[in-house]
C-alpha cells in the first residue's frame, strides 16, 4: 500500500471575470454569490473524500483575496499564506478576454505559446474597470510573467509541502486555474505549457499524489 499522503489542488470560486473570460492574474476581485456557494459546496465534497481532513500546518492559500475566501467558506479558516501560490501574472493581458487581445495583437493569441509578454506594449498602464454593481477596481497591466518563473514558484511549493505528503499527511493548497495546472506539470517533470491540456473548473479540486515512486495524478476536476 502506498503509505504517502494525497497532494490536493482547489480552485477558488466564481469571481465576475471568471464568468465573463477575463484574464484575471494579481488584481485582487472578490467572488460572487455563486462563487461563495461554490467554495462551501466544495468544503463539503472535500470532506466526504478525506473524512480526516487536513492539519492547518499542511493547507495553503494564495495570498490574493479570492483564494483565500475560497479557503475560509470551504472549512479551512485556518491555513497557510503564500505568495508563491499567486496566479501567473499576466501582464498586458490582465482584465481582459482572449476576444479583446486577438484583436488586439492581430492574430490568435495564447498565454501558454506566446506569454504575457509578447503583447504589444500600447495594453500596459493602469486603468479603472467598474462593474455591474458600481464597484470599481484598479487594474495593472505591468509586463507579465514568463512561464518558467511561474513553474519556479511552484516548485517551490512543492519542495514546501514534499516532507508532509512522504510522511503519509494529506496537503491542500487553495489557489488559482492556471497555476495549478503548472504545479501540476512540475509535479509530473513536464514542460509548464503541458497545464494547457488540463481544465479545472471554478471551486472544483485534483488530487495528486505517489504511486510506486511516480508522481501521479489520482484525480481531476472532482
């Protein structure tokens, strides 16, 4: 019997630019009603599957807000924080949808082949996007983040929480789509652009862990 512990990723909920397909990397939005069901509906499916739950020292979160609320609605109030679970930033595309930056560049643009920094710097600056309810929010669009970088930060991660999960203790980290889908490359010693050929939804949850010596995965998107 495989004797180490379950290495689980949980998305946070439904925020308004996750409905809407905006990029959404550092700007730090809260989640929506749905989003805050989500993540307590999540909690609830997580603690069907590991009755045991998770020691606080073995749960980390992003330190943007929407993770971390994630975290707290789902049951784990108390955890850890960690800027290396942030989301990859992205820059020049920051707040704005796949639609908007292919008219923009002129052609089919792809975070995983072409990254934030190769679109054109007329996108960067700092802008006020207000939404449906009036709020309003400050969004940066800075250079971005290459992949590696990104990959780098969640090697050190797992280099973090390695220890726990050989000693047989489950790890929950609560973060971000698209960062979770690199960790999970580096889990797997592949390129960071192989998270492309993987979907997580909003407040949904992947389990990684040790089989035979191999890093797996036992299960996506629960």
């Amino acid at each position: 019997m495989e004797s180490s512990g379950k290495l689980v990723l949980l998305r946070h909920g439904q925020t308004v630019w996750s409905q809407s397909g905006q990029y959404t990397g550092r700007t730090n939005i809260p989640l929506t009603p749905v989003g805050r069901e989500q993540a307590a509906a999540a909690g609830e499916r997580l603690r069907a599957t590991f009755p045991n739950g998770f020691a606080p020292r073995n749960i980390y979160t992003s330190d943007l807000a929407r993770a971390m609320e994630t975290a707290e609605l789902a049951g784990f109030a108390d955890h850890n924080v960690t800027a290396d679970l942030e989301e990859w930033d992205y820059g020049r595309a920051e707040g704005r949808t796949r639609e908007q930056l292919n008219a923009a560049a002129g052609y089919e643009w792809n975070v995983w082949r072409d990254g934030p920094r190769s679109l054109d710097e007329t996108l960067s600056g700092t802008r006020i996007e207000v939404f449906d309810d009036g709020s309003e929010i400050t969004v940066v669009n800075g250079e971005g983040e290459v992949i590696e970088d990104a990959a780098a930060r969640t090697r050190a991660v797992i280099e973090r929480v390695l220890p726990a999960l050989l000693a047989g203790e489950n790890v929950l980290l609560v973060a971000h789509a698209h960062i979770l889908r690199i960790l999970t490359s580096q889990w797997l010693d592949l390129a960071p652009d192989f998270g492309r050929k993987l979907h997580l939804d909003t407040a949904h949850y992947s389990v990684l862990g040790i089989y035979k010596g191999d890093h797996v995965i036992y299960s996506w998107n629960n």
